[in-house]
C-alpha cells in the first residue's frame, strides 16, 4: 500500500534538547572527531566560544527526537521492516554549544510513489535559545514495496 500523499505538511510536536558537554564529547569519539574544540575543556575555555562545541553533524543527534513519533504514528502506518534510510540534506547556521537548548520542529515534506518504494521526507528545523537557526535539515525515508 503506497504511503498517502495526504500526509505531506503534517507536522510533530516540536522537543527541546538540552546540550551536554558529555553528550559532544560521546558523539565526537563515536565519529572519530578528535577536534579539541569538541573534546578538550581547557582547550575550549581558551577559543572564541569559551565552552565545547557540537561538531556540525551533532544535529542528527537531536534531529532524532522529531523524527522518531513519525515511525510511531500509526495513522502513518510505516511499514518499519521494510524502512531505510536514504538520506539526509544539511544546511548548518550557528555553532551549538555545551549549555544551548536546541527547539526542533519537523514536518513531513515530500511523499513519492514509486513502482518498487516510497519515499518520504521530513524537514528539520533547529533553533537555539536565542530563536536563531542552528540547523536545517531534510531526511528521507525509503519504504521498499
């Protein structure tokens, strides 16, 4: 069953995540991201930012939290075992630090019917406390048939 195109604008709640120092720190050595900026706190306290910053791609990490009630909406219906994922757009804006709390929102974007899947889209949006954008991003979704 094709995923119904009248889910495109449907938005989630939004979820606000707290930036951890410990969190960067984890994510850094999981990707291997060994910039002292990331991982050294007295390094840290001594460059332009005064405190650890996220590398970039750290957004995937609070991106999950409005992307994951779109696998759980069961008025959606994804079929989770035929689910991958195709990929993903980043467009980044401010530099996320060790204390920010980081507002995101999704919508589902865009929804394609395909001979043999589906895909669909879910843009990101990212704001920090300041109401400033930290990060854009769009996700997509391949469903096989």
């Amino acid at each position: 069953m094709p995923i119904d195109k009248k889910f495109i604008g449907k938005s989630y709640p939004s979820y606000t995540y707290d930036v951890c120092k410990e969190k960067i720190k984890e994510y850094a050595k999981a990707v291997k991201t060994f910039d002292p900026h990331y991982v050294d706190e007295m390094f840290a306290k001594k460059s332009q930012y005064g405190v650890i910053i996220a590398p970039p791609t750290f957004a995937v990490v609070f991106g999950a939290y409005v992307i994951e009630p779109i696998f759980l909406d069961a008025e959606l219906a994804l079929n989770m075992a035929m689910l991958v994922h195709g990929e993903q757009d980043m467009e980044f804006f401010e530099v996320v630090k060790a204390g920010d709390s980081i507002t995101i929102s999704g919508v589902i974007s865009d929804i394609q019917n395909k001979e043999k899947v589906d895909t669909i889209s879910v843009a990101v949006t990212s704001k920090n406390q300041y109401g400033r954008m930290v990060c854009r991003a769009v996700y997509t979704f391949v469903v096989r048939k």
